[in-house]
C-alpha cells in the first residue's frame, strides 16, 4: 500500500516512507495500540468526529495517553493528500499519533455489484477486547486468509449456540420484510461509526430496526444480507457457507443514502 500523505503529532506531514513508529512502542512489542479507519469521500473525511470520539474511547479503555489533537493531525493529512476519494487511518500507541492516507481498495464498486461470500468461523467471546477498536487484528486477519483460500471474500464470526457476531472489519445486517435486524453490542460486537448511521438512515426510511442476540438460521432465511464499514460502507451478502441469499433493495438504498453523509 503507497500512502499518499502521512502526518505525525509534534512533526506534521513528513515524508510517507519515513518510519514513524519505534521498536520499542507497545504497538510493535504487544499490540497495544488503537485505530480508526475512516472514508474521505470529495475531499472530507466523512464522520470523522465521531471516529475520533471513540479512538479516544478506545485510547481510555486502553490505558494509552490521549489522542489529543488527533482531529487537527487528520485534517493535516487530508488536505496534503488532495485526494477526493481515500481512506484516512488515525493510530494512538504508547508513545505516537499518526494519521495516515492511502488509496481506496481496488474494486470496491465491483465488490458491492457482485455482492460478498462469506464463510463462517466458529470464535470464543472477544472478553476484554469488546467495544475496542484495537490494533490486535491477527486472528482476524487470518480469518480473511481462511476465506479467501475457501473461495470466499470475507469470514463471519459466529459465537457460542451459532450465535451471529461481526465479519472480520464489518457489522452485519439482515432484512426480514420492513425489519432491518444487526447484532447488538452486547452480543461482542464493534460499535460501528458506520454501524450507527447505518441505523439511523433505516430508521428515517421506514424500517424497523432491531437488535439483539440471533442465531445463524435467522440470517439465512433472511430475504437480504449486507454489511456495513468505514471504507467498504454498504455491500450485499449473496452467499454463506455456499448458501445462497437473496438480494433486495435495503443495500443499495442505504448506501445512496450513506453517500450523502458528511
């Protein structure tokens, strides 16, 4: 990944292939650090306030020194980046901020046509992790490696008695005729910034939206499947464990909708 600008707290913007983090931060020694990922869409990182509000949550829970000034450091790397469509990364370790832009993905509007196959993965409870946006993503990266060797584009993370939790980086939703149902955050799920307007937009539109624990049979006799992230926002679920679902109308509404969100 080329980053097209990166800005560091007390430094400004320096030089994207200069190092930044050091060797002995507990970022590198034990993962100990926090993030936020977040889509710069016509030049404004999008929901970027409430990204910093739980980086700075997730800091609290964390132990680590507050991301002070994190909103002005990622304005900074925004507008040296000059890019109209991006993701912006804000990281709080021991001993740095930093933000960081790169380029989108490739072929997230291919992704949201063709819609994602999911494989499912049996995990434990997250324990004391729950609710934080942490750096800690080895298992849920090698989630995605599973999948993707499987044939599949993403992992569904499905607890104790098949209960349904999270992808590895997205919320996950699914519509019974008006009824938009997500796991709620006490199940162990992310509280997702995009999670949120996601629920709110619904809502304005006529859906009722319910939350709570549900089980893997739930999701698959559901008339629609999506999930909701910073980067990718909304995009169809088609397929779990080779089961097809079928597609409606919920996803590509909410995501013309999401497109209009500062």
């Amino acid at each position: 990944m080329s980053l097209l600008a990166l800005a560091v707290a007390g430094r400004g913007i320096v030089d994207p292939a200069e190092p930044v983090f050091f060797a002995d931060d507990e970022a590198v020694v034990r993962g100990t650090a926090v993030f936020e990922t977040i889509r710069i869409r016509r030049g404004r990182a999008v929901l970027l306030d409430e990204h910093v509000e739980r980086l700075e949550r997730s800091s609290l829970a964390l132990l680590l020194p507050a991301p002070d000034g994190a909103r002005e450091l990622a304005l900074q790397a925004v507008d040296a980046a000059g890019a109209e469509d991006a993701a912006l990364r804000l990281f709080r370790t021991t001993a740095t901020l930093v933000a960081t832009v790169a380029p989108l993905p490739p072929g997230l509007e291919a992704l949201r046509s063709r819609g994602l196959a999911l494989i499912t993965i049996r995990v434990a409870a997250h324990g004391l992790l729950e609710g934080i946006k942490s750096t800690s993503y080895g298992a849920n990266m090698v989630a995605v490696a599973e999948a993707e060797r499987r044939g599949a584009d993403d992992a569904l993370f499905v607890g104790e008695g098949e209960t349904v939790l999270e992808a590895t980086t997205s919320n996950v939703w699914w519509r019974e005729q008006d009824v938009l149902t997500t796991p709620a955050v006490s199940a162990g799920v992310l509280p997702g910034v995009t999670r949120g307007v996601v629920m709110r937009l619904a809502r304005d539109e006529g859906y009722r939206v319910r939350e709570g624990s549900f089980t893997l049979p739930a999701l698959l006799r559901a008339d629609e499947a999506f999930t909701s992230s910073a980067v990718r926002e909304v995009v169809p679920v088609v397929s779990i464990d080779g089961r097809e679902l079928p597609r409606g109308d919920a996803a590509q509404r909410l995501q013309v909708l999401l497109e209009t969100v500062a």
